[in-house]
C-alpha cells in the first residue's frame, strides 16, 4: 500500500511538472524573443561600429563604450532622468494619495470625480505631448493669451532652456498622478474595516486615523508606488520627443531620446545599442539600490 501511495504521488508531482511547463512555455517563449534576446543582442551591437543598415559590421571592442564614458550629452540626460526621477516621486506619490483619500472620504458620492480625475490616463502620451505643445507655444499658447490679457508678452517655457524640463515634468505629473491616484485607492480599499471602526469608537478622528493606522498599513504600497514612478522616470521618451524632441539645445534631452537619436536618426546603431546597454545596467542597479534601501527601512 506505501508503494503504491508513494508510485501515485510521483506520478502527480509528474502531471503536476509537464503541466506547469506546457502553461508556462508560451511565455517563457515570449520573453525569450521580445525581452532576453534585445538585450543580449543591444549587449553585442555595442562593440561594434555599424549603421544599422550595412551588413558589415567593424568590431571596435571597447571604443563605444569609452566614448559614452566621455559622453557629456550622454550624463546630462542622465541627469535630466534623475531630476525627473526625484520630482515625479515629490509631486506624482503625495499628491495621488491626497486624491485617492478625498475619495475615499466621499465614497460613492464622488464616483464623478473618480471618473473626470482619471481622464488624462485614458490619453495617449503622444496625444498629451502634442496638446501640450500647442497649449504651452510662446506665442499662441494658453499662458500666451493669459499673458497678453494682462499686457505682458510671450510666455516661452517650451523654448527657454532652464523652465523646458520643469514644463515637461508638469505634464508628465498632470499625466500619472491619476494611475497613482487608483493605486492608493485601491490599497484604501484593502484595508480591514473593522480597524477603521475601532479607532473610530476609541475616538480617533479622521486625521489621526489617516497618519497614525492607514498611512503605515499603506508602506508596502507606497514603496511599490515609489518604486514603479522611479523605474517609469527612468524610460521616458515619447512625450519628451514630441514636446521638444529633448530640446533647446539638449536642455531636456533624456537617455532614451538620446540613444534614438543615435540609433535611428544619425544611423549609428552601434552607439545607440551602447546607449541602451548603459540605460539597462543604470536602471537595474539603480532600481536595486532604492529597493534594497527601501526594504531596509521597511525592516527597520
């Protein structure tokens, strides 16, 4: 009787693996094709000089990357992502969160709200990118016309090299601050009604309630929110293109407008795949460092 017991539970655990692998092999495909192979792939192009077109392609080891490391273009977008990075999660993070507990607070009453707060999700960023250029035109854009109601001249952020990237970090807030929005009502939502009641009975107010139970149940959230705004501000790209295609000058360029430049606009795809590895190892070892620092503190 063990044997037997033993022979049929190997042969489940057996059912159970060629399950498991026939479900997973279609993604594992996928991700394979779409996802591993680009980036070994932009890993390789990266030593060699090639325009993307020839079919020959010269090796030149090392040469790109020495060139990225003396890139001055290359680490002021760098910079400009950091900026975003560090304002996106200032501004997207308390902001969302102040919207998702005004709704929270009115339940049901507010599914209006809800509804007209989310609608800048719903729009493409290339949409977004072009309305905005057109809204913010020094000379026929909305702050334009404002200006000249009250007898000033042209009001140029797009074009002025200190105020374009602020400009454009506004747009990407006015943008995203509604996903963040959903996401912390959401983790409103999962949290247990029975502790909002007790500290209702023991007398906590609102407010009291908000910062001292439901802000700390919400930490894992948060450092996810935090997480996600930060990896997001790393890969921008199609908004900042179509506003001011990382202009005046290189003002607002970012890491992945410069490696399309290289890539497809001057045809030098080695160089643009150098750009997109370095992109790839900043990225993870920065995602890592934040999480792990995140992690800690949560620890603590």
């Amino acid at each position: 009787m063990g044997m037997k017991e033993i022979s049929l539970r190997k042969q489940k655990q057996r059912s159970t693996r060629i399950a498991a692998a026939v479900f997973l092999a279609p993604v594992l495909i996928l991700l394979s094709v779409f996802i591993a192979y680009p980036i070994i792939d932009s890993f390789i192009t990266s030593f060699y000089s090639w325009n993307g077109i020839s079919a020959v392609k010269e090796f030149n080891a090392f040469g790109n990357w020495n060139d990225l490391l003396h890139d001055m273009v290359f680490w002021n977008a760098f910079r400009n992502n950091l900026l975003i990075v560090v304002l996106s999660i200032c501004l997207q993070l308390p902001i969302g969160l102040a919207l998702a507990t005004f709704l929270d607070i009115g339940g049901k009453k507010f599914n209006f709200f809800k509804t007209v707060f989310f609608v800048p999700m719903l729009m493409s960023s290339v949409a977004i990118g072009f309305l905005f250029k057109y809204a913010l035109d020094a000379n026929t854009g909305i702050l334009a016309a404002i200006s000249g109601l009250f007898g000033g001249g042209s009001f140029d952020l797009l074009g002025n090299p200190n105020r374009a990237i602020f400009a454009i970090i506004g747009v990407i807030c006015w943008q995203f601050i509604p996903f963040y929005m959903i996401y912390f009502l959401a983790a409103y939502s999962g949290l247990p009604l029975d502790v909002y009641e007790a500290a209702i009975i023991d007398g906590a107010s609102r407010n009291q309630y908000f910062w001292r139970i439901a802000l700390p149940m919400m930490r894992p959230t948060i450092v996810s929110a935090t997480v996600l705004s930060m990896i997001g501000s790393l890969k921008y790209f199609d908004l900042i293109y179509v506003m001011t295609g990382g202009g005046p000058g290189n003002a607002t360029e970012l890491m992945a407008t410069y490696m399309y430049k290289n890539a497809f606009v001057t045809y030098k795809m080695g160089y643009g795949s150098t750009i997109a590895s370095a992109m790839f190892l900043l990225i993870t070892a920065f995602s890592l460092i934040v999480m792990k620092l995140l992690n800690q503190r949560e620890g603590a």
